[in-house]
C-alpha cells in the first residue's frame, strides 16, 4: 500500500529538476557573446533553479580542454567557489566587451560588481570546438584570475 505513493514521490522529485529548468547545451548556432551571457546570468543567480544550477551551466559550457584542466564539475564547483571566482557567484551586475573575435577564437572583457560593490575584470577566452559531439560550438577556454578594474584590458 505504502509502495505505490513513495514510488509516484521518486518519479515525482526524479522530474522536478529537469521541468524546473533544463540546463542549456553548446550548440554551434549559439554566439560566443551569448554563451558568456548564458554563464554570467547563472552564476547571477546561481542556487536557481536548484543549488549551484549556475554553476552547472556554466560547466556545461566549459570547452573540452578546459575541463581537462579543471577536472569533473565538483572539481569545478570548488574553484568557483574558490577565492579567485567567488565574487562571480550571486554577482549584482556585469558588462562583456569584446576584444578580439575570428573566426575560432574569441576574447572578451567582463567585467563584475559584487553585491558588496567590489569590482573586478576578467579575460574570458573562447573557441570553437574542432570535433566530437560539439563540433562547431562556442566554448570557454579559459578565464583569467581577476583584476582590479582598473587594470582590465
């Protein structure tokens, strides 16, 4: 008797993240600018949907050789965490300027202004995936340690 609601409870908690909001996916008709937007924008507001959702995103977005560097997203999740990129968790607002952009490769500014009104700049590089299942896809690279805004390029 008590089988048939716990079991409807699973499938129910099983579902609920994923109609709550699906992570979005490289995908080559996607803009550089736009990936940065859609990683800025998560880590805005990084515990919605779920906690680290944000965070989430903006792994999924991580081009192959950055994760190679980083390693598997709990790796990830705590450099974010860590002192260098923690001011982009829960940020209050943030510009990107492009710097360089090819055909391969791109090279924004961004910059970040905290919730307690600190201030930083980034270097946040792309390229496009050569092969495997994104081919074709704009991928972070790498990002910058901050810098004072004042020093941005």
């Amino acid at each position: 008797m008590l089988k048939l609601p716990l079991t409807l409870l699973v499938l129910f908690l099983l579902v609920l993240p994923a109609t709550a909001q699906e992570l979005l996916k490289p995908d080559p008709s996607i803009r550089p600018e736009r990936v940065i937007e859609i990683q800025l924008q998560a880590l805005q507001q990084n515990d919605k949907p779920l906690p680290d959702f944000g965070i989430a995103q903006t792994w999924t977005f991580a081009h192959p050789s950055n994760k190679s560097m980083t390693g598997p997203l709990e790796r990830f999740a705590a450099m974010i965490k860590g002192p260098n990129y923690q001011m982009m968790i829960n940020h209050r607002e943030h510009t990107v300027k492009s710097v360089v952009l090819t055909e391969n490769y791109a090279l924004f500014d961004v910059s970040i202004t905290t919730e307690s009104e600190l201030r930083a700049s980034f270097k946040w590089e792309m390229s496009k995936v050569k092969s495997g299942a994104y081919q074709g896809s704009w991928m972070t690279t790498a990002v910058s340690p901050p810098m004072q805004a004042k020093d941005a390029i």
